[in-house]
C-alpha cells in the first residue's frame, strides 16, 4: 500500500497506474501533514474525494487519511489545516465501489453519522477499505451490547430515584433539598448535546434529551450528582471540527481517553467551542462547593430528615420483595444501606 512514490508521484485508481500528483493533492497534503506529525501518526493509506457528511454540508474536498488506528479527514477551511477524525473503535461498516461516471466512492458508517468520501481519483480505495475491514469487526455489537447495558443501568437509576439519601445515619430527602437551594439554582443548556446541566445547591444535575442521545446512549432522563460526592471534573477542550466533553468524575467511574468514549459514558457530555464559556461556569461552581468548608449532617438533618422510621423503610422494600418489584439482591442491599452494616 503506497500513496506517495519517491519521485513524488501517487496511485491514480481510475488510471490504474502512477501518475503526477495533482496541485490540489500536493497543496492539501503539505497543509495537513504538519497536525498528523503533531499526533504522532503514521500514514497508511490516502484517497482524495468529497467528504459528504452531515456535519460538513460543504463537501470539502481532502483526503482520506489511513493511520495504524485513526481515520482522518484532512481538508482546508477557509484556508487553514482542519482535521476531522474516526477512532477504529467508532466505525461500523466501510465499503468501496465504482460509478461509471463520478469514478470510487468509500462509504461508511460510524458512531456518528453515515458518511462517503466521493469522486476518488488519486489513491487505492480498495487496498484502503480492505486494511480497515477485519480492524473494525464486532465493533457495532459492542455498540450495542453497550446501549442495552446503559438502558439497563438508567431503569436501575429510575427504579431507585425516589428513593431518600443516607447520610451519617441520617434519612435527608433530596426533594426537600432542591427546595431549599433553590435560589441557588442556575441551569445551562448545551444546544450540541440537547443537555440541559442544572446547578442545584450541593447537586447537580444532567437532563438529556433528543434522537442522538438515545442512540448514542440509549436513554433521556435526569441523572443527579451529590457535588462532595464528586472526585473532580474532566474536560476535554473542543477542536477547529470536534466537539470537547465534560465528565463528572465519580469514584467508580474512569477518565474517557476520547471522544468515542465520552459518547459512551453516561458522566459526560459533549460541547462545542461557543458553549465552553458555560462549561468553565459549571467547572467554578463545582470546585468552590467542593473547596468550601461543608456543611456538617447535623446540622442540615433538622430540616431535611423526614418522619420515616429504618423499620417502615424495610417493611416498605420487603413488600417490594414480596411483589417481585425487587430482586432479592437488591432488598438485603438497601436492608444494608438502611442499617448502616
């Protein structure tokens, strides 16, 4: 697989042979080469086309770019080196064909769009499509196999939302909570992910909503976070062409290492370059609630414990039990959590 020959030719598929390469070739290539050094990346592959993706309703013209575990889009915008990339992992399906008058086209699809590279002329298409194949096998069963086990956790969530908090012995009721923080309440949302991030006294929660995130995800709803549970925050800037995301970092939870998995977690949510603003706001608040002396339970228990005995709360979940709304597991649990064992 060779794109670029010593004597500075390149593969043209619709020749079938070597030939000069084109000044659009060249002019591209010597823009983007620089960012890819940047990252380290070797070059495998390269066909230059159309990208025709949802995102770029332009269709730039650039090139395919094959690496030993990235695929890049490298392209010119507005005169400056933009590129725009697919993680192996993030790839489903990818297939080449011929047309008898637009010439190759490789057609993909991803974790985020359906998308073709179009009218190729210089590189292999096939030698592209045929290294990239076996690499990216199983990749949708995983995807799916992780969207079930994010259904699964969210019923989970749902299941037990209702339920009060445990804190030092100490029944405090979150819906008391929200009421009594609720001057200060701020809420952002980002249009990029349709995520709406409340701030909410010591909590904060995170609402999806939309077609994508229940692809992505495989659900919409609200997940809440007690702010002195939180171990820190990730952020992840966005690019020239990428989103940047923003984790909540618990301590059963690992830092995503890109943006492929930041759309698999279920702590994080993607953000473009204008709603970074927004994003170092929620990051502020976060680390000043966390820096400022908290707040002892004794102290807030007075006003937030409700009149629920542990007994009424076990005989509540053993009725649970005993209409199978609950799993056994899940009632010695909370019998646990309620007794403080």
């Amino acid at each position: 697989m060779a794109f670029l020959f010593e004597n500075g030719e390149v593969y043209n598929c619709l020749l079938k042979k070597q030939s000069k390469a084109p000044k659009n070739f060249v002019k591209t290539y010597e823009a983007v080469k620089p960012l890819l050094d940047e990252k380290n990346k070797s070059i495998i592959e390269v066909a230059t086309g159309h990208l025709r993706h949802p995102e770029t309703p332009s269709q730039p013209f650039g090139l395919f770019i094959l690496t030993e575990d990235t695929v890049y889009f490298g392209f010119l915008k507005k005169k400056e080196p933009t590129l725009k990339e697919w993680l192996f992992d993030s790839i489903f399906e990818i297939d080449s064909t011929k047309k008898a008058l637009t010439g190759y086209r490789i057609d993909c699809k991803a974790s985020d769009a359906e998308f073709t590279v179009a009218n190729i002329s210089v590189g292999d298409p096939e030698a592209f499509v045929k290294y990239l194949k076996p690499r990216i096998e199983g990749n949708e069963e995983r995807f799916a196999t992780q969207k079930e086990k994010a259904i699964e956790e969210i019923k989970t969530e749902v299941h037990t939302s209702n339920e009060p908090v445990l804190t030092e012995n100490k029944l405090l009721n979150e819906p008391t909570l929200r009421q009594e923080n609720k001057a200060d309440k701020k809420e952002y949302y980002f249009k990029t992910n349709k995520t709406t991030i409340t701030l909410d006294g010591n909590f904060v929660r995170m609402t999806r909503k939309g077609v994508i995130n229940a692809v992505t995800r495989g659900f919409s709803g609200e997940k809440s976070y007690r702010i002195s549970e939180l171990s820190g925050v990730q952020i992840k800037k966005p690019g020239l062409v990428t989103s940047g995301y923003f984790q909540f970092l618990t301590p059963s939870a690992n830092e995503t290492k890109g943006l492929w998995e930041a759309t698999q977690d279920d702590n994080t949510f993607n953000f473009g370059p204008d709603e970074l603003p927004m994003v170092l706001e929620i990051q502020k608040y976060i680390e000043e609630h966390q820096s400022a002396p908290a707040q002892s339970a004794a102290t807030v228990a007075p006003t937030a414990a409700p009149s629920i005995s542990v007994a009424d709360e076990l005989k509540k979940y053993k009725e649970l039990l005993d209409m199978d709304a609950i799993t056994q597991e899940e009632y010695e649990l909370k019998k646990k959590q309620l007794l403080n064992l």
